[in-house]
C-alpha cells in the first residue's frame, strides 16, 4: 500500500483490513503520543482501529515529545495539523481543537 505521509511517499505491507492503529503499531509509534489528519480530516484516537486506510491516501502525523523544563517558547506561536495554536487564539477553541486529537 502506497500512502504520503508528512508529505513523503511511502511503501507499507500492513495487514488486511489495513486501519490507522495497525500503521501506528508498524511505525512504532506510541498511540498516546500521535496525532493523525488523514486526507485533511484528523481521525480522533478512539477510531483508528475502525479506519481504513485505502491506497493513495495522504496522512499528516505529528508525534509529541516531552522533555526539559524550557520555558523559552511560552506564549509563542505554534502550529499543528494545519491548526494555529498561538497565543492569540481563545482557550474555547484551544480546547475543542485539542479534545478532537483524544
């Protein structure tokens, strides 16, 4: 199965059905630690095991990391999946975009 992950093709020989938990699992990725958009949707945690990957399909993966106690980028801006998280942006709506990644 081809899919453009981060924007680089790539190969994969997942398992039939091919879904986004078993790609997870073959990238080696903590699935506490991911989000997925697939085809510019993002696909909340609670169902990659139900969602089919088919050929061709582009996916943007963004793994977290935690680390050091660097407090240089507070208040900076930062973007995931395509969504900006600045400072400016209202805690409403911070929080519903973060609550879809769970």
């Amino acid at each position: 199965m081809n899919l453009q992950i981060n924007g680089e093709e790539k190969r994969f020989d997942l398992p039939e059905p091919a879904t986004l938990a078993a790609l997870i699992e073959n990238l080696g990725m903590k699935s506490d630690r991911v989000a997925i958009e697939l085809n510019r949707d993002i696909v909340p945690r609670d169902r990659w095991s139900d969602t089919q990957l088919n050929d061709g399909d582009r996916l943007e993966i963004v793994h977290f990391v935690g680390g050091g106690g660097d407090t240089s980028l507070e208040g900076s801006r930062f973007v995931i999946l395509r969504e900006d998280f600045g400072p400016r942006k209202s805690e409403q709506s911070r929080s519903r975009r973060i609550a879809a990644l769970r």
